[in-house]
C-alpha cells in the first residue's frame, strides 16, 4: 500500500511540475508575442504625456485616474495588437534570426490564423478603449499603429534602409496619445516629446542592428550596418544624437534641474557615440550604445514626472 501511494504521489508530482512549465510556457509565448519590453517602454512616454498634460493644464491626477487607466490599457492594447500582427507578418524571416526564431509563430505554438485574429482583436479593443477619452488620442494611436504595421512591418522594412526611420514615427505616437487624452490642442511640449522619442529611436535600434548585422544580413533585412557598414552607422548615430541637444531647452518650463539632467544624459551620450569612432570593439561599443539608450529613455521621462510631481496633486 506504501509503495502505491509512493507512485501515486510521484505522479501527481510529476504532474504538477509539467503543469507549472506548460503555464510558463504559455505565458513565456505571450510576453514574446506581444513584446512586453515595447509595451513597457511605450507606456512610460505615455505616461509621461498624460501626466505633463494634467500639469500644464492645472488638472488634478486623482480627478483623471478612471480616464488615465482606460488610456494606458488602450493604449497597451493598440501597441500589443500591433506587435502580435508584425510577429505574424515576419514568421519567415523571425525563423532566421536568434533572438526571434523562439517566439510562438516561428515554433508553432501558436497557429498564424490564431495570432492574426488575436492581433486584429487586441487592436480593436486598444482603440475600443481610447475612444473612451479624446478623438485626438484615438487618432494618434491609429496612426502609430498604421506607421507600425503597414508602413513599417509589411512595407518598408523590407525595403529600405529608411525602414529605421518610418518605424521611429510610431514608436513617437506615445506620449501624443498620453496628452491627447487629457488636453486634445496642441502644445509645444507634446510635439517635442514627439521629436525627442522619433530621433532617440534611430541611435537606439542602429546600435541593436549593428550588434545582429550578420543575422539581418541572412534575413535579408536592409538595416543600414548590415548594407553599408559599421562606418556610416556610426556617423548616423552621432548626427542624431547631436539633434537631441537643444531639444531640452524647449521644455526649460520643467526646471533647472530638468534641464541639468537631461543636457547631461545628451552630452555623454554624445560622448559614447563619438568614441565609436575610435573603438576596437565595434560590437561592444553597440552594445553599451544600446544599454545607454534604454537608460537614456527611463531617466529621461522619469525625471519629467519627478519634477512635475507635486502639482497633479495638489
């Protein structure tokens, strides 16, 4: 009896161990189907957005939090759906490429017919949601999402070494949605936002092109280190950042210490971005430009909020 009730127990073990790895599976397939870091990385410019938008507007956070949840879940939505849809699209060439040819529709998890309807929906719903706050913010998300998935994922990208900066235009929508939603007119603090994150953008992906240059190559991808080289990607990369520079001064309503910060993180990424053209590693060299980037962004509209964040509550 001891010994049927061991077995008994090592099955329902056993059992429960497959059932903790199929749901991290399926949960694993999700984050790579949706993009999760895209979605957390757009919706801090969201945030961003909404939050300057209630500053500058006098407006109170707590009076606004039922429209400022609809508009993150919208806006996350719009931004899933059209991940989901490009990992649709891409399937022939995600199989070529390491950092994408374990993702659901390259392995099969995931039928192609399930993911095309699951992208169409969670876009659907996005702007279901968004329509919920302004026109204007429904508008700016239809048009990162058409930039995105039609512009972008089934156009350009295959293309044109410009495929960079037709992207770079959606992923600048943002935090236009997050002000729309508050405040619908336009202010001059949105539209530098918008600039700030369509220049931030080609450094940011030319530095991960140059660190998988043989892997876009084999996909037959024209990103601009894998057709004309590491030379004039660098010399890219420095112009854009040097656009970046007087960028902060358009938002000196924010602060001194704003200001401070912000001139600081251009300056030494502009440092970084020169010595390029000294380095022996070119690979490592894009990889701390990438690293940079991301920090870049996170300290960059965070420090907008922490300096802003006493007025939407008071």
């Amino acid at each position: 009896m001891g010994k049927v009730e061991t077995t008994a127990a090592h099955v329902v073990g056993n059992a429960t161990v497959s059932g903790e790895q199929r749901s991290n599976s399926v949960l694993a397939d999700i984050k790579s189907l949706i993009k999760i870091g895209i979605i957390n990385s757009n919706l801090i410019t969201v945030f961003a957005g909404f939050w300057l938008a209630l500053y500058f507007s006098g407006l109170s956070f707590m009076d606004h939090i039922g429209t400022f949840i609809i508009t993150m879940l919208g806006s996350a939505l719009v931004i899933a759906g059209g991940c989901i849809i490009n990992n649709w699209f891409d399937v022939d060439i995600d199989i070529i490429m390491t950092r994408t040819k374990t993702r659901p529709t390259v392995t099969g998890t995931i039928s192609l017919q399930t993911v095309l309807i699951l992208g169409m929906l969670t876009s659907a719903f996005g702007f279901g949601f968004l329509l919920f706050t302004t026109i204007q913010a429904t508008l700016f998300a239809f048009i990162g999402w058409f930039v995105y998935v039609v512009l972008y994922t089934m156009w350009s990208k295959r293309k044109t070494t410009l495929n960079t900066a037709i992207g770079s235009l959606s992923g600048a929508v943002p935090p236009l949605i997050g002000w729309a939603a508050i405040d619908p007119n336009f202010h001059i603090v949105p539209f530098v936002l918008f600039l700030i994150m369509f220049i931030w953008q080609t450094p940011h992906f030319l530095a991960l092109a140059m660190r998988k240059s043989k892997e876009y190559k084999a996909a037959g991808i024209p990103m601009l280190p894998a057709v004309h080289g590491f030379a004039i990607t660098k010399r890219q990369i420095v112009v854009y950042i040097a656009c970046l520079l007087p960028l902060p001064f358009y938002l000196a309503s924010l602060g001194t210490v704003f200001l401070i910060v912000a001139t600081v993180l251009n300056i030494v990424w502009l440092v970084i971005g020169i010595s390029g053209f000294y380095a022996k590693n070119d690979i490592k060299w894009a990889n701390i430009m990438f690293v940079y980037s991301l920090n870049y962004l996170t300290i960059f509209f965070l420090m907008m909020v922490i300096v802003t964040w006493s007025s939407p509550f008071s």
